[in-house]
C-alpha cells in the first residue's frame, strides 16, 4: 500500500471524511439544540461534557444500546434499509461539497446535479420509511413528505444553479473556486436565490414552519414513528447529517465556501460559516407555526417557484453574474 | 416574523429554567409542604385521620395513648388536618421533595414518649 | 355523524393516547384524502368515578375531592362545590371570602387560558410562544404559591367562605404581577394577530356558526368566540361578581383565531377584575363556621369555569355525607359542537380545533357504555356493576 | 364528682352542666369544637350532630366550660405572677380607681368609660387588631350581643356591661377562625374570662391569638326571658319600656323612660342563670385587668391590674393621655362597697350550694371542685406543717383603732381580716370585713375594732399539720386563721388565709 492510498483511506475515515462528518454533525445538533433553548428561555443540553456539548452523541449511543421493534405487520427489508439509506445518503453528499479545501474529496463536473438527487433520494426513502412501518401515523407522514417534496424541490435545485450558471460550472468545488478568485460571494450577487435555498432547506430537514411530514402533534412522530433503537440512532445521525449537508451546500454555493483568510486554516472558515447559518436556521424554526401541507405546497408553488425562476432570469439578464 | 425582535434578545439573556436538584426554589411562607405532627401536644381525639380525605393519616390507639401514622404517599397536602385540629399539634413544614421508590419509606410514624 | 362514503375512507385514531391530547380519551376519524369526513367521539376512557366517591365522603372532605376533578380550573369546581353545600346549608359567603374567591377564580382565569394559548401554540407547532407564555404564567402560579400554598391545588375555598386571607402586604405583590402580565399578554394578542404562519393555521379553521353553538349548547369562550354573549358570571352572578364591572368579551370570528382573541382578551378583562377587587375588598369576615351535618335537599349550582359554565347538582339526606352528586363540567357541552368543527377539516387541524374548546376531558369524562356496532348506550346501576365485579 | 370522664366530653357536658342547667351560655364549647358540633342559638345551646362520629376521643367542650372542674388550678398560673392576693380581689399588681378622660365617653358608657379607652387606645397602637366584646341591642337596651370590633370607632359602642348571657367566648372563636385576626382583646365576665383561660391552658390554638383579657366585675346574669316575665307580672313593666337597669346597694333600679321602679335583689334572684347561682367570683380574678363600677363615685371605675400585660397596656393608655387614674386609698367607700358586694356574691353562693346538697341536687363540677380539694392536694396539705406555710409578718392593730379607721388600712393593704394586740403584744381577737359590715356606714367612725370582734377565735398551732389548720378554716367558714405558740395562745406566731393554702397547693404549677 503506497502513502498515497493510504492518505486517500485516512482522508475518507477521519478528515475530512466520516469521522470528522460525524463530530460536525453532533456538534451542529449541539449549536442548533442550544440555540433554540435560549431563544426560548431555555438551557437545552446542559450536563453531559462542558455545556451538555456531548449530548447528541450521548443521545446517539443510547439508543444504539435500546431494544430494536420492528412491526408485524411492516415489510422488513423496507424497513431496515430506510434508515441506513437516510444517513448514508447526505453522508454521500458531503463527500462532494468542499469542507477542508477549495477541493472537495471526490469533484467531478456535475456533481452538483449528483447532490441534487441524492436529496430527492432522501425524501423517497423517508416515503418508503414511513410506508413501510404501515402505521397510519407513518403511512400519512411519509405521503406528507413526498408531497412536500413535490413542494420544495423545483425551487431549491433552480437556487442551485444559479450560483452555478454564475460560475459556469455544475461542481460545487468549482463555484466554490469562482466565488474566492472572483472575490465574490454569491449571496450579494443572488440574494433570492439565497432566501429561496434558506427556505427550502428548512423543508428540506423538516424543520419549523415546514416540519409537516413529523407534526408531533398531528400524527406523533409523522414517518419516525414505529422507528426505534439503532434504526432510530441513523434516523439521528441522518437527520444531523443533512443539517451539515444544508448549512455545508449553502456555505458553499453561496457563502464562498472553505477559504484561507491569512493564517486561518479553510476548515475553520467553513466551519465559522456553516455555524452561522445553523444559527440562522434556528432562529428561524424558532420563530413560526407549522404550515398545513396544502398551504405549504401551494405556497411553495405560488411564490418561491416564481421567485427561484425571476433569480434564473435575472441571472441570464447578467444581473447577479 | 413579528416574535424575531424578542426571539433575538432572548438569544442573549439568562435562560429562565431553574437547574433544580442542583439549584432548589426556595418556597414562600405558608407553604403546604410535609405534615409533621408534635406529639406532645397530640391528644389522640382522631380528627385529623377523619377529615383527612384521602386517608393519608392513621390513629393507632386511642386517647393519650394513641401514635400517629403518616402515609405520605397518600397525602395530597390540602392542610385539612392542620385546620381542624384544635390544638395546633400539626404543622406543615416546607419539605417537597418526598417522591421515591420505595412506599415503605414514605410512612411517618409519630409516637409519644413515655 | 356517521356519514357513508365510498373511496379511500381511512380511520385515524386520535387517543386514548396522542400527543395532541394530553389527556387519554378517543376519537376515531374518518379521513378522506386529508379531509375529516366522520367524527366518533368516544367519551368515558377516563372514567374515575368520581361521583361515586363524593357520596362516600363527608362534605369537608368532598372539597378537596371536587378540587380534583380538574388540576387547571380546580378553583371554578370548588366554588361550584361550596356554592352547592351553602345553599343547602342557607349559609352566605362573607363579602370579604366573596371577593377573595373573585381574585382566585380571576388568577385561575388567566393561568388556564395562559396555559390554553401555549397549548395552542404548541399544537400549530409553534413552541417557542408556548415556552414564552408557560414561562409569562409562572408569575400567576407564584402568586398562587404565596397566596394559598401550593400551585395547583389552592384549596382556598371551604364551605362558608375561604380558608385563608390575602393579607395586605401581598397585594402590592399581586398588583405588580398583574401589571407585568397586562404588558405581555397585550404583547401575544399582537403577535397572535400579526404573526402569518399562526393567521394561516387559525384563521377559518374549526368554524362554528353562532346559530350552531347555541343549538349545540357550546359554553364558555367557544360560545363566545361565535359571537353569542353569554357569561355565567353576568347571567347568574355569583360570589362578588354583581359588584364588579367587567364586559363580556366575544368576537364573531367563529374560528380558531377568534376563540385565541376571546380568550387573550379575557386574560385582560381578568387583570382589571382582579385590580377592582383587590382595590374594593371589604374588611370583615372571610368565612363562616358550619357543622358538618347538612339539612337535607337539593341544589343546582353553577359557576363560570375558565372553560365554560360548570355546573354542579347536590342532593342531602341530612347526614354528613351527600346522597347524590353530579357534576356536568363544560368540556362536555362542547364536545357536539366539537364535533361539528372538526366535520371537513384537514388532518393538520384536527389537534388545534380539538383544542380550540381548551378541552379538559379528565372532568368531563362520565359513566355510559356504548355499544359502537349497534350504537345502544346504557348506563350501569350499583347493583349491575357489582355483579359484574364479582363474576 | 364524676370519677371517670367519657372519651366523648359531650356526654360528661349534657350530664353535668347542660341538664342541670348550669350553662351560661359563653360559648367557649362553640370557640373549641373542632368540628363544630355545638351551637348556641338564642338561650340554648344546640348540639347539631353526632360529634363521636368525627372524633374518638375528645375532651375539649367539656375541659373549656367554666362549669367544669377541669383545668382550674392551670388557670391559675395566668394571674399568679403577680405579687399580692387578697380574698375577693385575687392575684393583682395595682388596684386603682380610673376614668376616661373624653366626657363624652363616660356619658355613653357604665362607669368610668376605661375599658372603651383602653381598647380604643389598642387598637390604634396596634397591640390588638380587634376586640371581642358584648354589645347592647338598640331595640332591647338589656339584651347582650357578641360583637366583634376592628377599628376603634366600632369600640366606642361595643363595650357594655349587662345583665344577660352573651355568647362572647363564642364571638372570640369565630372572630379568630371567621375573621382570621390574629391579636384579639377579649371583654368577658368573670365566667366568660374563666372560660377563656381554660381554653389557654388546653392550649387550644383559637388562643395563639388572644392578647388581653378585661373582666367585667360580675354579680350574675340574668335569664332575660324570665325576668321580663316576671318583671311584667309584678311590677307591671313592659320589656319595651326599660331603658337601664342599675344595681344600687342591693337593689335593682329599673329606670324607664319616665320613672323608676326599685326592686329588692332577692326577688330578682330567682331569674339569674343556674350557673351563677353558685359562681364566687366576682372580680373576674383571672383576667389581665378587671374594671367594676366604682359605686357610690359616678364616672369613676374600679381598675384591678392583674398581669405585665395588662399593666403595661393600661400604663400605655395612662401615658397616652387617654385614662386619668386615681388612688383607691382615698376611697374606703369605693372599696368597701366592692368587697362588700363580693363577699355578698360569695355568701350566697355557698348558701346556694348548701341548699342544693341538701335538697340532693347536682351542683356544678367547678364549686364541688373548689370547695372540695383532691386527695393529691390534701396529701400534700397533710405533708407541711403548719409553719411551713404561715405568714409571718402580720399586720395588727389596736383594740382602739375605729372601724372607719380600719377600713381606711384595709383600703389601702386590701387584707380582709386584722388580728387584735393590746399594748403587751398580747392577741384578743381578729376582727374581719363582714363583722365591720354589720355595723351601720353612720356608726363606723364611733365604734372600736374590739367591740365587734367575734367572741370565739380560731387559732391552730405552728406544728400541727397544714391539713388540720386547713380543715378548721372549712368548718368553720372562714378565711384566715392565727397561728399561735402552743405554750402561749396570746402570742400571734403568724396567719395563715386562704391564699397562703392556694400558693401551697399551686406551687408546683408553673406558669409556661
């Protein structure tokens, strides 16, 4: 085995592979739990390590230890696949978007539109989670879910590419690169396209206003419902991961991405920029109702769509390049 | 988006929570905490284990030579007790932390000395 | 109710235990799409027998068991309770004891809507005005605590009046209280109707039609949230409420939205009920001694509940126990026209339709049996029920 | 009386003081019961329910009642701090005579007005925050009413003395579990303070909040139903017309709105209570301060200071400007007239008493109780010698000094009773109260001590045990007797009262 290979293995395990994914995900949980407690009034995490800051993992490794239920009546493969898909897959994703380096660890021209569908992979194998545990309070979540997607999926893959129509490339790496050599960042030159990928992602990770696939108090869990034990533990860990994922491809499609600032290492840019919009997202889910899913749909397709789509035009018009 | 202002200045004030083990709420006067009964001003007429409405209190014995049992995990600490009897014998005091896990341990037993 | 249609009907089942309901009980829909199409309230999982067990105890300790009929309005059925016993006993409240229950019931009033406006928060998922308000109530819960000892249960009240005093230098305390809570409550009212996402999820939602309301004998903020003027406690005024003047809040929104405005506003009213009555309360008496031993006959007494109107029935064969006791609490009034609500609603509003009536249901719930496939209800006697227990 | 008392003190209440018809109607029975069983309404009192279904075993309502023999020697322990004890007066700091200063409130009140002043000044200096105290009906002038005063205003119509029972011990419990006060001054006649005190020492809690205690001097009450008929059949007096009744020298002067009607008190006598028939006390011996009309001195009143409290709380009001006080050396009048009346009070009790042995009637546990001392005290009698518990300094006088001079000393040293010595020191006789009482008022200034003495003198001997003495008191009838030496039965050795025997037999109580 050459140092190479060998550089290439530690790259994926440890930095900025999965170890270090995992602990950013943790963490982030930490930042996104304690923010909305204080918000509220509250402490949130608060004993286990300084400041309860290893909680989420705590949280991890307990229910790792519970006992695993899975229905009589649910399909069995179904059932066991969907949670090792759902945090497989933005695992997958972040391999792709640039942390440590302009350079991500795996780039190919058109990754991006590989992001794009490992999210809409996400959403299917949450509708296949919650149809194949056949609680009602499942089946309806997971149907929540798809439909939701129907929602959120046009505008938040056109606020993809226009930064990408900007860079003139479809790698995430790539407009990562445009935005530092251009000196740019593309949230002042595209600030719709930014609301609408803010918006969206919040759909996307389920939060508040559209946390309706999981609306406690409507159908319990919505499609987490039968879920418990270690297949819990990856719905966790998932669900961490993809607000890594959303908070990583937001940074860098629009916050330029991981960037050397003097002596600054890039991994600490990107990670003082993807904390910042963690922060955002839970000031925001702090701060509304839940939507119903007709008004959600149809809000999505009323005012975002058309927004995402004047923020292409703009772009093609030159503004925002 | 009209609860951001608040929402933002909660984000930089002192949670409200209590830590409570660690951090205890000091209760105000005339709390109704754990009944305790002063057997020495106890004449046994039995009227707190009668009125009491959930049966929290036993006289075992009768008159002067009677003992008090406390069940504490019957108690429901209205203070009927401590009203009707007429020669303030009982007292609430300000103990609230009397939940646990063994019933054995939450009966209170008062007896005279002799 | 049950309406026969033909397609994809699916039954969800709401309780006994849900999320939504914080208390067990069952609701069974029917689910077109994401459309309500049929309503099966199933009251009565939580029966505790609790009519039973007040003819088994003396008229003392029935105030403590009618405090617990309900942990939120525990206030509203012992003054209903005593009410009861001193008309049996052709005793009065002194004026004093009359006022201090006013402060009481009017403290409850605004701790039970404050916790009924977190809770509706929270169903439309809007959790942090529910940590907001819960946190804004602790100060009527503290004043509890100073005022009558404990949180919950005050137990403030006994038969001839009330089992302690506020004394003079806790009403400055109360009064500051009350000021804090104006300013904030006025502060929810705004952001409740301002705030889109909760304008979205409560506005048209859960109508309910004045002229439905009335036939369906909705009470209490439901009623009046459809516009339909009627208060217990200008109607049938009790304790010290013929000397106070307050107005009876109704909106005619018939939704959700309104029964939240209603129910702010009330809080309000609340506030300024407790300042003129701690401002006008007479000096004396705050209680009479009675005997144990209540005359015999048979009283209806009604008090308006943070819920609605609650009213209580007593009969008295002479003894220190009562022969008969009922109680009729206003959950159960609103539970038809609960259901009328719920009929064509989506899923998603099902829980703050549900909760629109600030449901209670561990003091509604009441002793029939239903059979669901033949629909016969029938209600056990003592003797029934004891033969059944002893097979 | 009754050996064994019942668990249920109802029972023992119904046999030995509400059939008989003892029952003054204070109720301090209604004040203790702790679930309320008992009600006075009108002139009876009521027993609603079955209390032995709430309770096992109680002995409150009978233990409280003034009737009752129990807890009397505890009673005591409220007044024995205090430094003297005459017979008729009590345990007492000052005795004094005293008015309020405000002319408009002696003219509304009996007397002097003191005790309106006192509490009115309480009040407002806030070491009560209510008085419980009888009041008069403005329809029926004579018909009592408890009532209950919170600010001083109300005080000035509240005070009152009377001639009927008024359920003030009653008023005291519910203005404490009513009204919820927690500093109460309490206005009562010597049963209703006897009462009180009795509810202090069961340490029943309605007391936590007692702060003073006024005894009215009390000669009896009257069954108003009773005397009205009678009033009405004799003397032809509508109830409606009295406005006052007033004793004066052992007559009951009926005023009415145009004349007065006198009537002998013993035609009247048949109408008082049964309780007070039998009652000898009549300087309320056991309240904090005691006040009585100060006959034959309009607006003036006699003051009895008893207790700290209640001299540091009529001092206040002196200060305050409030009382004016006099001395009651200058007034042998005054003071004659009080013991006189006392003693009277007395006498007839225990021929009341004598009369109901014989006829084979019950007589009330309290009497028998105090006439009659446990086996415990008389083995403890029979354990001291007679030296033991003699009073060593005498006061004497000469067989010359007058009888008005002698009342003059016994105004001013309140003993009741003054051995005689010659010149030689040599004892010839005691000469007592009653025996200057015989003596027409014109006569007293012309006649010597020793031509009233009583032929027979009763002396014991300093080693003889205390019993003996204390036996020969009983039989006799008398309150005090010399000690003299065994060789010599004209040298005076010491005396021994009855309050010598009361400190004795009280000694080992101790004021808590």
């Amino acid at each position: 085995m050459t140092t190479e290979t060998f550089l290439i293995i530690l790259q994926i395990l440890v930095f900025p592979g999965a170890f270090f994914l995992f602990a950013l995900a943790f963490l982030y949980e930490w930042v996104d739990r304690k923010v909305l407690a204080r918000i509220q009034s509250r402490y949130g995490p608060l004993y286990t390590g300084p400041s309860g800051i290893l909680q989420p993992l705590a949280d991890f490794l307990k229910l790792l230890s519970k006992e695993d239920i899975v229905p009589m009546a649910a399909d069995k493969i179904l059932f066991t696949l969907a949670p090792v898909f759902y945090a497989v897959l933005p695992l997958t994703s972040l391999f792709i978007v640039p942390v440590a380096s302009q350079k991500s660890l795996v780039m190919f021209e058109g990754d991006l539109i590989f992001v794009m569908f490992t999210s809409a992979l996400m959403i299917l194998t949450v509708f296949i989670a919650g149809y194949s545990s056949t609680s009602r309070f499942s089946l309806i979540g997971g149907v929540r879910a798809a439909l939701q997607m129907i929602g959120f999926e046009i505008p938040i893959s056109l606020a993809m590419i226009g930064p990408a129509i900007a860079a003139g490339s479809l790698s995430i790496s790539n407009i990562v690169q445009w935005q530092q050599t251009s000196l740019q960042w593309t949230v002042w030159l595209q600030p719709i396209g930014f609301a609408v990928f803010v918006v969206c992602s919040l759909a996307e990770m389920e939060f508040v206003p559209f946390d309706i696939p999981e609306a406690e108090t409507e159908i319990v869990a919505g499609w987490r419902t039968e879920f418990s034990g270690r297949k819990l533990a990856l719905l966790r860990l998932g669900r961490d991961l993809e607000l890594v994922l959303a908070s990583a491809l937001l940074t860098s499609l629009y916050l330029a991405g991981p960037q050397q600032v003097w002596l600054i290492p890039p991994v600490v840019t990107f990670m003082i920029k993807t904390a910042f919009v963690v922060l955002m997202f839970s000031l925001l889910r702090a701060i509304f109702a839940r939507f119903r899913i007709d008004q959600m749909v149809s809000g999505m397709w009323k005012y975002l769509v058309p927004l995402a789509i004047l923020q292409v035009i703009l772009i093609q018009l030159g503004i925002g390049r | 988006m009209s609860l951001l202002k608040e929402a933002l200045q909660r984000l930089f004030r002192k949670p409200v929570t209590l830590k409570y083990p660690f951090e205890k709420r000091p209760v105000p006067e005339g709390f109704r905490g754990r009944p305790v009964w002063d057997m020495r001003k106890c004449i046994g007429c039995g009227l707190c284990s009668n009125v009491c409405p959930s049966g929290a209190i036993e006289m075992v014995g009768k008159g002067l030579q009677s003992e008090i049992k406390h069940y504490v995990d019957r108690c429901m600490f209205c203070s009927q007790c401590v009203e009707s009897c007429p020669r303030n014998a009982i007292k609430m005091t300000q103990e609230y932390e009397l939940a646990g896990f063994d019933r054995s341990k939450m009966l209170y037993e008062y007896k005279r000395e002799i | 109710m049950r309406k026969v249609r033909y397609g994809s009907i699916i039954k969800v089942p709401f309780g006994p235990q849900h999320p939504a309901l914080k208390e067990p009980e069952n609701f069974m829909f029917e689910i077109d799409g994401d459309i309500v199409v049929g309503v099966h309230p199933r009251i009565g999982y939580n029966h505790r027998g609790i009519e039973k067990a007040f003819e088994r105890r003396t008229y003392l300790q029935n105030i403590y068991l009618a405090e617990r009929i309900c942990g939120i309005c525990s206030d509203a059925h012992t003054t209903c309770y005593t009410q009861a016993i001193e008309n049996l006993l052709g005793v009065e409240a002194p004026p004093r004891a009359r006022y201090i229950r006013v402060i009481i019931a009017e403290l409850e009033r605004i701790h039970s809507h404050g916790l009924w406006v977190g809770i509706a928060a929270h169903e439309i998922g809007f959790d942090t005005l529910f940590m907001y308000v819960w946190r804004d109530r602790e100060v009527v819960m503290d004043l509890f605590e100073t005022l009558s000892g404990n949180r919950v249960h005050y137990a403030m009240n006994t038969i001839g009046g009330v089992r302690r005093d506020i004394p003079a230098d806790t009403v400055p305390k109360i009064k500051h209280g009350m000021d804090f809570l104006e300013k904030r409550l006025k502060y929810y009212l705004n952001v409740v109707q301002n705030e889109q996402t909760i304008l979205k999820r409560t506005s048209g939602v859960g109508i309910l039609k004045p002229k439905d309301a009335v036939e369906l004998c909705a009470v209490g903020p439901t009623l009046r949230a459809s516009g339909v003027k009627n208060d217990v406690r200008v109607d049938d005024p009790y304790a010290a409420y013929d000397e106070i003047p307050f107005n009876v809040v109704t909106h005619d929104g018939c939704d959700v939205l309104s029964r939240i405005i209603v129910r702010c506003e009330e809080m309000l009213e609340s506030i300024n009920i407790i300042r003129y009555a701690l401002d006008h309360m007479p000096e004396g008496m705050i209680r009479v001694r009675v005997p144990m031993a209540v005359p015999p006959g048979e009283t209806v007494s009604r008090v308006e509940a943070p819920r609605g109107e609650l009213i209580h029935y007593a009969k008295s064969n002479g003894t220190t126990k009562p022969e008969r006791y009922k109680v009729r609490s206003p959950t159960l009034g609103n539970i038809p026209a609960l259901c009328k609500m719920l009929m064509g609603a989506h899923i998603a509003d099902i829980p703050i339709v549900l909760a629109g009536i600030d449901p209670c249901f561990a003091c509604m719930d009441r002793m029939t049996f239903i059979d669901d496939k033949t629909n016969k209800k029938w209600v056990w006697t003592m003797q029934q029920l004891r033969r059944k227990t002893r097979k | 009386m009754a050996g064994r008392r019942d668990l249920i003190a109802y029972n023992d209440l119904k046999k030995w003081i509400i059939d008989p018809g003892f029952c003054t109607l204070c109720g301090a029975c209604e004040a203790a019961c702790p679930i309320h069983s008992l009600k006075i309404e009108g002139e009876t009192l009521q027993y609603i329910h079955d209390c032995s279904e709430h309770l096992e075993f109680c002995p409150i309502c009978y233990d409280v009642c003034p009737h009752s023999e129990a807890l009397l020697l505890e009673t005591l322990s409220f007044v024995t701090d205090a430094p003297n004890r005459r017979e008729s007066l009590g345990y007492y700091r000052k005795v004094l005579l005293a008015q309020a200063v405000d002319p408009e409130l002696r003219k509304v009140s009996h007397g002097g007005g003191v005790v309106t002043a006192l509490l009115t000044n309480s009040i407002k200096q806030g070491f009560v925050d209510s008085v419980v105290a009888s009041r008069t009906d403005e329809k029926a002038p004579l018909k009592l009413h408890p009532s209950i005063s919170l600010v001083p205003d109300d005080v000035f119509s509240a005070v009152d003395v009377g001639y009927s029972p008024s359920a003030v011990a009653k008023a005291f419990g519910r203005a404490v579990q009513e009204y919820g006060k927690t500093k109460i001054a309490f206005v009562g006649t010597p049963c209703q303070v006897l009462a009180l005190r009795k509810l202090e020492s069961w340490e029943h809690k309605i007391v936590d909040s007692l702060k003073l205690v006024v005894g009215f001097m009390c000669l009896w009450c009257f069954s108003l139903k009773h005397l009205f008929e009678s009033l009405e059949k004799t003397h032809n007096i509508k109830p409606s017309q009295i406005s006052k009744i007033v004793l004066e020298k052992r007559e009951y002067v009926v005023y009415m709105d145009s004349e007065t009607v006198r009537i002998p008190i013993n035609e009247v006598r048949k109408h008082i209570l049964g309780g007070c028939s039998t009652c000898m006390d009549y300087t309320a011996e056991l309240a904090d301060i005691s006040v009585g009309g100060a006959y034959p001195l309009e607006d003036w009143s006699i003051v009895i200071i008893r207790t700290e409290v209640g001299e540091e709380i009529f001092d206040h009001a002196v200060k305050n400007g409030l009382i004016q006080v006099k001395s009651l050396e200058n007034e042998p009048e005054v003071y004659t007239h009080m013991v006189d009346v006392a003693n009277f009070k007395r006498k007839t009790a225990l021929e009341e008493i004598e009369k109901m042995k014989g006829s084979g009637k019950p007589v009330p546990p309290i009497t028998q109780r105090m006439l009659q001392p446990l086996p415990k005290e008389l083995s403890l009698l029979s354990s001291l010698t007679v030296e033991q518990i003699m009073t060593k300094e005498v006061m004497t006088i000469s067989p010359d000094t007058t009888l008005e001079e002698l009342l003059n000393i016994m105004t001013k040293h309140h003993h009741m009773g003054y051995p005689i010595l010659d010149e030689n020191k040599q004892l010839i006789g005691i000469v007592t109260f009653e025996d200057i009482m015989k003596v027409p008022p014109d006569q007293r200034s012309k006649t010597k001590a020793s031509e009233v003495k009583p032929e027979k003198l009763l002396t014991a001997y300093p080693d003889e045990p205390a019993l003996t003495a204390y036996e020969k008191m009983i039989n006799h009838r008398v309150g005090r007797i010399l000690i003299v030496d065994r060789e010599d039965p004209k040298k005076l050795l010491g005396i021994i009262t009855k309050t010598d025997i009361m400190q004795t037999l009280r000694w080992p109580m101790k004021r808590r």
